[in-house]
C-alpha cells in the first residue's frame, strides 16, 4: 500500500512537472523525484517482503494495510514539506525576500 501510494505521488507529481516543464518556477521536478525516490525505495522494499513471505504477501491483514496506507500519506507529506523548505530556500520567484524586506522598511 506504501509502495501504491508514493507511486500514485511520483505520477501526479511528474505529469504536472512535465505540463510546466519549460519554466518549471516552482520546482515540481524536485518534488517528482523526491517521489520517484519513495517509490524506488518502497519497491525494493517489496521485492524483499515477497521474496521472505511467497504467496502470504498477497493476503495481508486489513490492520497491516491501514498502516501502509498512513506510513505511504506520511512519506507523501514529509515529501512535501521538503519540497516546500527547498522552495522557500530557494524562492525562485523572490516572494520571501520581498516579505523580509517590506518588513525591514
């Protein structure tokens, strides 16, 4: 369910980064690969769970899967919040440097 949910991210994340691809001001890209990043680790993740419990990994319990599923939205908004600090470290559209100065002044 982890896996499902970071890959479901990385597409989302990519098709809107590959709309805005030419002037990619807000870095989606970033954020896609952060994603893209989750989903690789979670597929090996998985690769190494089915390989320890065979046809078992098919029939988790309902609890296991509703604990993916928050882990997954976890990641998915830690995935966000880095996005959001790169963003406003970088401030390609000088948002936060107009603010720190219009304060000063």
């Amino acid at each position: 369910m982890t896996l499902l949910v970071t890959v479901f991210a990385a597409i989302i994340s990519s098709v809107v980064w590959y709309k805005n691809a030419p002037r990619d001001e807000m870095k989606v890209g970033t954020l896609a690969l952060i994603y893209w990043g989750a989903s690789l680790m979670w597929t090996v993740d998985a690769i190494f769970e089915y390989a320890e419990l065979k046809e078992e990994y098919f029939s988790p319990a309902a609890a296991d899967m509703l604990n993916d599923f928050f882990l997954g939205l976890t990641v998915v908004a830690l995935g966000l919040i880095i996005w959001l600090v790169t963003l406003l470290i970088k401030d390609p559209k000088g948002v936060v440097k107009k603010a720190l100065l219009s304060k000063k002044s």
